[in-house]
C-alpha cells in the first residue's frame, strides 16, 4: 500500500532509511489530476530503482497571469489509488507552505536561460521559472538518483536536462515515451476538457506532425513544412501558438542535420494542447 506524506521531515526520513539501506530512488514529479501518461513514468523507474516516489504539487509559480491555479483540478484520492495500483512507494504532497516557506513574494527563483524563451516560454511568459523552480525544490527535497518526465513536454525536458547539467545535480533524467491514445493523441489531463466534437478533432494534431515529418524527409524546406502545418491546422479550426521543426537542441535547422523535432500548440476552444514527433531526417530503409 501506497504510503502519503505532507510532512518534510517524515519525507527525508523515509528517504534518508532506503538510502542507508543502499536503495536506489526514483521520483516522478507531478501537478496530479493524473493518467495513464503518468502511471507509464511510475513503471519506467521500476525497471531502473528499488523505491519510486511520485509528487503532487500544483505549483502556483508556472501559471501565468491569464491562467487559473484555483480552477487547476484536484483528484487526490484518484490519483493516490492510481500510483498505488501502479506500483508506487510513496506519495509526496506538499503544501503551497512547505514548498515556498518564505511566501511567494519571497521565493528564490531558478531560471534556465536561452531555451525558456522560445515557443512555450514566449507564449508563457515565466512558466519554466516556476517549472525550473520546483523541480529543484523537489530534488533537494526527494534527493532521488533518478527522475522520469514525459517526451510529450518535450521543451521542459529540454529545461530539466539543462537545469541539472548546469547545477551539477546528481541525478539521471529518464525521459519516457509519449503515452497516446489510439487515435494518436497524446494523453493529458487537458483533453477532460475537450467536447465531442473538439475530442475527433484533435487527433489531427499528431497527423500534422506526421505530415511535417514526413515533408522534411521529402526535402521541403522548413519554412514551408511549418506554414503549410500551420494552415492547416487553422483550417480545421484550431488556433495555432507555433508549428515548428527544430534540432533536438530546440536550434534551427541546417542542411545536413541527421535528426529533428517537430513540436506543436494549438487550442482548440478554451483548451490548450501541445505534442511532438522527435525523428530522423533520413527516411525509413525498406526492404528488398
């Protein structure tokens, strides 16, 4: 059975007896409301750890000003039967008190420079401060020897890889691959919000970066795959932030590059959805 701790100091004693007992622990840091996306984190750090701990946090310092903490859904039981049912050790749920002690007026801020201020982080002014700022918190709290986070966020991956390169965190990122839907749509807890409607459009998103995968591998210019993704998305009625290919850096692209990304949000109603295809510019072989 799942053991939940809100308290800091029964957390680092939990954590400080595995670690005397030559445990290796895993963390999977969360904003709850969680799914099978998540569950998929919990099983990849199985296969690499003895104790998996997973938090749950609605962070107030990644929204923005236009965006409603207050509104963000709770499911706390769920989400504890869920981790257990996936074979979690440990539920971290912290207090907005006890992640930022000093009040948020008073937080110390981490900010990663130069990533964050492209695509999502030009659309969210601030948000990977706040993701940057609790992640750290959290691994100064959870001291794990490895974290998983999920490809489909692929920029704040991108942010965590460099956070913990530049701070010399002892900690291995996991990434894990995109969890989707049958009809190709990745999981999130933003797609509850989705009606029937917008539900069989949404798809559309993953046959659009399919599409630019595969008009970069015909060698269509990348200025041209991005504006014919973004027309045709907002054909169909989404309302596109960016559509883009990049280098997995988040760079741009240049003749010769081997492999790229192509990343993507776009709304459709009051629902925000973002998704990529990470790939090989060289197409597939086939048989003879």
């Amino acid at each position: 059975m799942i053991e939940t701790v809100d308290r800091l100091t029964v957390l680092r004693a939990r954590i400080a007896a595995w670690k005397r007992a030559g445990l290796r622990v895993g963390l999977v840091p969360t904003m709850g409301n969680l799914h099978a996306g998540h569950f998929s984190l919990v099983a990849a750090l199985r296969a690499q750890v003895d104790r998996v701990v997973a938090s749950v946090f609605v962070n107030p310092t990644q929204f923005g000003p236009n965006e409603d903490f207050a509104r963000y859904p709770r499911t706390p039981e769920q989400d504890a039967q869920g981790l257990d049912a996936a074979g979690c050790d440990l539920l971290w749920q912290p207090s907005v008190e006890t992640m930022y002690p000093l009040g948020l007026a008073n937080t110390v801020t981490v900010r990663v420079p130069g990533i964050t201020e492209v695509l999502d982080g030009a659309h969210r002014p601030g948000h990977f401060d706040g993701v940057a700022t609790v992640v750290t918190r959290l691994f100064n709290q959870v001291q794990p020897d490895v974290a998983a986070f999920g490809r489909k966020d692929y920029q704040q991956l991108a942010v965590i890889a460099h956070l913990v390169a530049e701070l010399a965190f002892p900690v291995e990122v996991l990434p894990v691959a995109i969890a989707r839907d049958a009809d190709g749509l990745a999981l999130s807890s933003r797609n509850q919000y989705l009606d029937a409607d917008q539900r069989a459009l949404a798809p559309q998103l993953y046959r659009t970066l399919q599409a630019m995968r595969d008009g970069l591998r015909a060698g269509r210019a990348p200025a041209k795959v991005e504006a014919d993704a973004q027309a045709q998305l907002s054909a169909l009625g989404f309302a596109v932030d960016y559509a883009v290919v990049r280098t997995p850096t988040l760079g741009s692209l240049a003749p010769g590059d081997g492999e790229a990304v192509a990343l993507l949000a776009a709304r459709l109603g009051a629902t925000r959805l973002i998704d990529n295809l990470e790939f090989s510019l060289a197409p597939a072989s086939t048989a003879s």
